[in-house]
C-alpha cells in the first residue's frame, strides 16, 4: 500500500526570505518590522530596533540581523507542541502509519545525505552544492542592484568559484557559512511534472531565484532538504500539499535527481481562503468569533467527525459532492475518497457548513450508537447540574433520563452544542417556568379568554389548528385569528416567540404543567401591581 503525507500547509522561514526582509529599503521598513515582531524573538527585536533608531537605515544593523537570524528559528519553537499535535490526532482518530518524525532531532541525518553530493558535479560540470559565505551586507549589495535593474533577485553563485583552499581558510577563521543548490542554468533546469490536482506543470527555478540554501549557518536544514530526505527514506509514494509550494517542488525534483532517487507523485491544493482572494490566516481578526484552532472546538464539544466533514468540505475536492460529506466517518470517506475528483477552485471556509456537519453527527450519534445516546444524555444532564445546581437531587424531575431523551427528541437537533439549550434564552423554558412579559402581551383580555378556554378544556384540547375554531367561534367581543392563539399559547409555554411547533411543547410537557403554566400566567394577568414582571 502507497504511504499518503500531507505536507505542513505553509512555508517555514529559510536564510534566504529572512535575508530578503533584511534587504528591504526604507520603503519596506514597516514589513520587516512585522516581520521581526511576529516571530516573537524580543530581545533580538529590541536589539536590532535600538541600531535602527540610531543609524536609521536597516543596512546598518547587519551584525543585529545577524544575530537575529541566527536564532530566531530555534526562539520560535513552543515547548509541548509535538504531543499537542499528537493529541490532535489521536481525538479526530488519525493514526499514523509510522511514529512521528521531528527535523529537529534528526539533523545529523541530514547533513549525513548532504555531504554525499560534495564533489559531485551537475550536466553542466558544476558541483551540486557548495558552501557560501557570503555576508549579509553582500546579499543586501545584491539585491538592491536587481532592485535598481528591474530584475528578479537572483544570488549570482559568487561562492561557487571558490576553491578548496579558500573554503578552508574561511572555515578555519570560523566564518558562518551556508551550504546552496547549484541550479542548472540551461533547459535541463526546467522540471516538468504531471500535478495530480493542476495537471501538466513546468518551471525552472533559476529563472525567478539563484541557488538556494539547503543548510542553514547554524547547522539546521531548510525545509526544503528535510523534506526530501525524509520522503525517500519513509517511502513516501504521494505528497499532497498547497498550492503554494508548487514551484519550489520543482527544487525539490533537481534535489532528487542529485541523489538519484524516485521522487513521489505530487499535488498541489489551492489555499484556504476566508472569503475569495482573503488568504486563511491565525492572525485574522474573524479567528475571534470562528477560530481556526482544533482545540477550541475539541473543548466546545464537537464531534472529531464532524470536525473532519468541514475540513474536508473546505477545499480541494475528492468526493463528488458535499451531501458523499456530510455525517461520514473518518473510514467511510476514505472508502468515498477519489483521486480523480481533485479540484483546484478556491478552497473558501465557510463556517455554516461546520454547523450542518455537527448536527449530522449529533443525530447520527443519537439515533444509530446507543453508546453515543447515553454518553449525549449523560452530557445533558451534567450541564444542567453545571447552570442549574440547585436541582441537584435524585428526584429532579430535569434529570430524569426520560426528560432529557424528549428534549433531545423535540428540539429535533436544531441546536449544533447542547451548550446551547443553557446559554440560549429561547430554551429557558425547559428548566424553568417562563416569565411573562408585559411588553409582549397586545390585548390583556384577550389573553385572559385564551387561557381561560384552555383552562376550562384542557382534557379536550390537543393544541392544534383545528382546536382554535372553537375559540374563533366563542371569543366574542373582538376577533381573533390562528396566529395570535398560537401567540399566546406559546407565550405561555415558553415565554418567547420562537422555538419548537407548540402541539409539540404542549406534548413534551404534559397536562400537570401545562395547567400550572397557565394558571401562573392567569394570576399574573390579575395581579393589579404596577410593577408586572417585565
């Protein structure tokens, strides 16, 4: 069986996009203070803000950027994130197929693969690597003449011409050094491939950049040798990944020829977007009200399935529509997954299509997994306990398992959280008596005919349309029609305008507090106090 891996979904920061921020001119100022700011490092970014403010030009500050750079990729390392990641997994049910790998651990082997390509020489006779030790203030230099030239920013290979005995001198003066690609410059360096989302694909990398870093100066590989190292060695048969690193795969093709190995088939994914052109983002503002973190709905209480369904429904294709989706588990959809149903539309994140999986789910749990049912149940009843502790005893009526399974049967699953029937004022009512609202009552003796009727016929009266002739016929003094009957009913019942159809209120609560519901409501109306409960 091909092994699957998904790819992370964004770019890590190399030397060479770090450098680039170094690079900018006074007009790029503000993005790379963004860009210091975000990766968290303070002590390097007040240090290198300080230099800035005293010689006002970031050229300056190459020893600070230096610094910077050096360490800002181990500074953003966050202790806990590998079994945060694992515990992700294991509650949506993805077991991998191999223990995990971490980069950072496996560095050795890295550099063990990449000094097998030392001495070994291109089509063009050039080495497949070398070792570069140009500054910082060079690589400024540099970029600022293409700048000026109006060309692509490409490193001109300088280091390459170094000889052996000049390599070592700048090794043994400890200058820092980066190990680079040699990247054909003829035809051959165009890598063609058959994308298995986009199709026929081309690019050839020395056209828009120079050589690129491979080994960092702090001994730390680049994504970009990492992750072909570790794809030959697990055997990986197929790397699907987004749409962004489309043309650095065809670096990672020549990276492959280097080493005479088989590369895997890849697919590129289009991006997630929030809205069409709005590329996803944990710095968005919208994550505040539709967080894009597992955890948050982990802990809010939905279903890893269901959780999966949206995911899936984000973007990409596989299935042939959202409804192949919808209330899957995770081995019915890859059962229902096809390669060939691959899509590269914008992969929009629309969270209401979150809220329909939820609730697929929910029924789906309820009604098919008796397991499910009293672990739903189970759930119910501790968050009354947690909203309503003073019915915490045996004879609560709110606790009763049969109480709960007519809730659960009556809201029919229009709720995505049962969270949702305590901090919902329109579910109040279930655990409380209903406070009658002055301001919601159009005609007082009308209202009182209502319950009065009821009241008087309540062993003949089922709640529905056909029970309301009989008061269309005995109300006399103003008319009265279906819809205000029903008004009031559920004003009664409920204390709100909104909910559930009201023969199905009537039915869930019974006779006992139907009649108690309603006299309350009389003794109310009577009540000649000023103050009515508003």
């Amino acid at each position: 069986m091909p092994t699957v891996i998904l790819d992370p979904p964004s770019k890590n920061k190399t030397e060479e996009k770090q450098t680039a921020a170094a690079a900018g001119d006074d007009d790029d100022e503000d993005h790379v203070t963004s860009a210091i700011r975000k990766t968290g490092c303070f002590k390097f970014h007040e240090k290198l803000q300080d230099c800035y403010i005293e010689k006002k030009d970031w050229r300056q500050c190459s020893t600070e950027m230096q610094d910077f750079r050096r360490y800002t990729d181990r500074e953003r390392i966050v202790p806990g994130s590998t079994e945060h990641i694992k515990s992700g997994l294991e509650w949506a049910r993805i077991k991998p197929d191999e223990p995990a790998v971490i980069q950072s651990e496996r560095v050795e082997l890295y550099r063990k693969h990449l000094v097998t390509l030392f001495g070994k020489l291109n089509h063009q006779n050039q080495p497949h690597i070398y070792r570069c030790f140009c500054t910082i203030d060079r690589l400024m230099l540099l970029r600022h003449e293409c700048k000026r030239r109006s060309q692509p920013y490409r490193y001109d290979g300088r280091c390459k011409e170094l000889s052996e005995k000049q390599q070592h001198e700048y090794i043994q003066q400890g200058l820092p050094h980066v190990i680079r690609f040699s990247l054909p410059t003829d035809d051959k360096g165009i890598q063609i491939y058959d994308d298995l989302v986009y199709g026929h694909h081309e690019h050839n990398p020395y056209a828009t950049e120079g050589d690129f870093i491979l080994l960092k100066s702090d001994g730390f590989p680049t994504y970009h040798l990492a992750n072909v190292v570790d794809d030959h060695l697990m055997e990986i048969s197929h790397v699907f990944r987004g749409h962004e690193w489309q043309t650095s795969t065809s670096k990672h093709l020549l990276l492959y020829k280097a080493f005479n190995w088989q590369p895997p088939r890849y697919g590129h994914l289009p991006l997630l977007e929030r809205e069409r052109g709005r590329k996803l983002s944990k710095r968005d503002a919208e994550n505040a009200h539709n967080p894009i973190e597992i955890d948050y709905y982990r802990q809010k209480g939905y279903f890893p399935n269901a959780v999966l369904n949206f995911i899936i429904l984000c973007g990409g294709g596989g299935f042939k529509d959202d409804d192949t989706v919808i209330g899957k588990t995770l081995d019915e959809m890859v059962s229902l997954f096809d390669i060939k149903l691959f899509s590269r539309h914008a992969a929009i994140v629309d969270f209401k299509k979150l809220a329909v999986c939820q609730r697929a789910h929910f029924k789906r749990e309820y009604q098919t997994s008796k397991e499910g049912r009293q672990k739903i149940i189970e759930e119910l009843r501790q968050n009354v306990l947690h909203y309503f502790p003073e019915k915490n005893s045996t004879s609560s009526m709110q606790l009763q398992n049969d109480y709960l399974e007519k809730i659960l049967t009556m809201i029919d699953f229009r709720i995505v959280l049962l969270d949702e029937l305590f901090t919902n004022n329109l579910y109040e009512y279930l655990w409380k008596d209903p406070e009658l609202k002055k301001d919601l009552i159009h005609d007082v003796q009308q209202f009182k005919f209502v319950i009065k009727y009821t009241l008087d016929n309540l062993n003949q009266i089922h709640f529905t349309h056909d029970d309301i002739k009989q008061f269309i016929e005995n109300y006399r003094p103003n008319k009265i029609n279906n819809k205000e009957v029903f008004r009031i009913w559920r004003l009664v019942l409920c204390g709100c305008l909104q909910g559930p159809p009201v023969h199905e209120i009537a039915s869930f609560f019974g006779p006992d507090i139907i009649c108690k519901r309603f006299k309350h409501a009389l003794v109310v109306l009577d009540q000649q106090n000023e103050n009515f409960p508003v």
